[in-house]
C-alpha cells in the first residue's frame, strides 16, 4: 500500500466509483466475508409443548387438512431470524412443525426435495404411507419421509395424533432447489405390506436371497420404532457415554452405517437423574424435543428449562451442556444439519476448555407464555 499518495478527495472519488460500479476492495471486507470462526444470526430459543398443543388443537376446529390446506401444522418460528424475513425457519437449515391429526382425516400425497424426518409425538392409530409402504406411528417412532418420495398420512385412530415435522427448509432455500409436487389423487397407490420396512429391515440384518439392496439412500427403513431405541440406551455400559451428550444413538442407514436420512442427523439421548454433560459446541445446528423428563440446557451462558414435549433450537457453533433435575430418566430427541456439514466437509467440534468443561450460568430463558 502507498505506492502513491493520493489525495482524501482522490480515493473518496475512487471508492465512490468502484461503489457504482458494483465492485468492492477486498482489502477492507474479507474480514467480514472469512470470519475466525461460524458467524451467525441464530439465536437459541425455547416453546412450551402446552402451548404449541393447544394452537393446534384450536386449528383442528379451524381447518381440515386435504380439504382447506395440504398439511395442518403451527410451525416453531424463530424470532431471530423472522427478523431477516426467513418465514419457518427454526435454525438457518431447519425446519420443525407440529402436526395435528384428527380421527378419520388425511393429509394429501405429495413430493418435495426437502427431507422430512417425523418423530411421533402423542397418539396412535395413523400412518404415513412412503411411496404406497404404510408405515404406523406411535408416540416415540420416528418415520423418514426422504426428498423426492411420494408421502401421504392417514388416520384410523381415535385421539388426535401430534407429531413433529422436521424438514431441511432453510437449506434447500439457499441452494435455490426447492421442488413441490401434488400427486395426481388423494393418495399413492397402497403397497400390500404394512410396516414392511420397519420389519424387514428392523436390525438392517435381512434380506431375500434373490433381492438386491443397493447401498445407498433412500435408506430401507422408514420407521424406526421407540422400543428399540430405548433397549440400546439401556443397555448402553457407562464407558460408551458420551461426555457431551451422554447415553446417545444415532438413527442409521443400515446399507451405510451413516445417518438414516442423507442431509437430516437424529440422535436421541437419555439423560439419567443428575446427570450433567460437559459442554461443547459444533458447525452443526439442531432442534430438540422433549420426549420424556425435566431438566435444562445451558446454550452460551443461557439456562433454558425444559419439560416433556418442549422445543429448543441449538444454533451452531453455540456451547451446550444438558441437565437432568429430575428422578426418572430424560430422553431427548434431537434432528440436525450435521449429515450435511459432514458431506461439504464444514463440520468440526470443539469442547469448552474452562470452568471444567461447564459453562457460567449468566441468565435464565423466560419462555413467551410467562412472559406476560
Ligand atoms: C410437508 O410435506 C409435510 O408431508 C409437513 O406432512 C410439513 C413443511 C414444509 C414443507 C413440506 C408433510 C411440511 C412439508
């Protein structure tokens, strides 16, 4: 630099013209374009499933899925970033709705290039049919409905039935390829067999002699039923902890080990009475709900409390550590971006290296229903 001295009025003309020209000296921004670390404008933030249950009840007397809207679902809006316009997103990527079911109704075959992932919630009796495979949920399961598939829900039960949508909303909205398709009718054309993949499939152990399973995703399975999960977590030895997340599976593809939906992570994790995780943080972001237990996660010096049915976000690159005040076990259900980070090969992680691994408490979340 100062090769040449120019005047103050000879380089306010410079970068005025450059301006108008629509160019820009990276000498002054690439600060701001390559940042030390992850910057974001997601903020943590926490609903109450009490809360959430009734607006989606009260929509159940408003609406009718299949007749006045594709889906009937009140989504988590996250404050933070409806401030820069983005409508439904619950982190930059993710999405989270809860959906509501009455006895009877059906919510419409469709396709998208999003990715749904569904975590059952409360009720029994409805199922979601993946390309014609009914595939039944009850509260606990967790139902993959992969990008690009034919996906309708149907319920034969007789209580409402509420599960959580999570999709990847917020991604395919910045690669600029969303894909929305209606089916030609109300519904796919039904496969004979119910639940076939969950069964057939159930340990990723099987297959017909003469059938081919290719690698790859789709993954096989689209349910993956809570008993299962809980079986693992309990019988999970104290050394297999994590010391982040404590007693934590991951839903996998059988045919390649990795997360069993290509770009959405699910994790669930079971917290026992005082357990208390050390605190990390990573590139990846995620959404939580409360399956079962009370407790709290510290996100960045914030206490967020939380009971069953409650949601959180955790935004990337933010230190969380979870604990369980309760005297019964806590699960938590978690989806995320991390398949997706691992793939362009942004993910990384890092443990907080003060205090002992814990974070100082410096407030406390006051969720909006007390917040009056
Ligand atoms: C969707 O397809 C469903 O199939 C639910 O139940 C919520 C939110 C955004 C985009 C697609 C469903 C959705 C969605």
């Amino acid at each position: 630099m100062g090769k040449k001295v120019y005047t103050e009025k000879e380089l306010e003309q410079y970068y005025d013209g450059m301006k108008k020209q629509h160019l820009g000296p990276l000498w002054y921004d690439l600060g701001h374009m390559v940042t030390k670390e992850p910057v974001h404008d997601v903020e943590p933030y926490l609903w109450k499933w009490k809360d959430i249950r009734e607006y989606a009840l009260t929509a159940g007397e408003i609406l009718e899925p299949g007749k006045d809207a594709e889906r009937r679902v009140v989504y988590l809006q996250n404050p933070s970033l409806l401030e820069r316009g983005l409508v439904g997103y619950g982190t930059h990527t993710l999405y989270a709705g809860i959906q509501l079911l009455l006895p009877g109704e059906f919510a419409p075959a469709h396709q998208h290039s999003q990715t749904a992932i569904r975590f059952i919630i409360e009720g029994e009796g409805a199922y979601t049919a993946v390309n014609g495979q009914k595939v039944y949920m009850e509260r606990g399961d967790l139902v993959l409905t992969p990008a690009w598939t034919w996906h309708e829900h149907k319920h034969e039960g007789t209580e409402p039935v509420f599960w959580l949508d999570g999709l990847d909303v917020g991604l395919v909205k910045t690669m600029a390829a969303s894909f929305f398709k209606p089916y030609e009718d109300k519904f796919y054309p039904l496969k004979p067999e119910e639940n076939y993949s969950n069964e057939a499939f159930a340990n990723g152990s099987f297959k017909k002699l003469n059938e081919t399973v290719e690698p790859g995703y789709p993954s096989p399975i689209f349910g993956y039923k809570f008993d299962r999960v809980e079986y693992l977590l309990n019988h999970m030895k104290e050394e297999e902890q994590d010391p982040y997340d404590g007693h934590a599976v991951e839903y996998t593809n059988p045919t390649t080990g990795k997360s069993a939906d290509s770009r959405v992570g699910t994790m669930m994790q079971k917290l026992t009475p005082n357990q208390h995780t050390q605190a990390h943080r990573h590139v990846h972001s995620a959404i939580y709900h409360v399956l079962e237990g009370e407790g709290y996660t510290v996100i960045d010096g914030q206490k967020f409390e939380w009971e069953k049915g409650d949601f959180f976000i955790l935004p990337p690159w933010s230190y969380h550590e979870h604990v369980n005040t309760g005297d019964t076990d806590a699960f938590l259900f978690s989806f995320n971006d991390k398949p997706v980070m691992e793939k362009l090969e942004l993910e990384f992680s890092e443990a907080l290296n003060e205090n002992n691994g814990y974070q100082k408490v410096t407030s406390t979340f006051l969720p909006e229903s007390l917040n009056v």
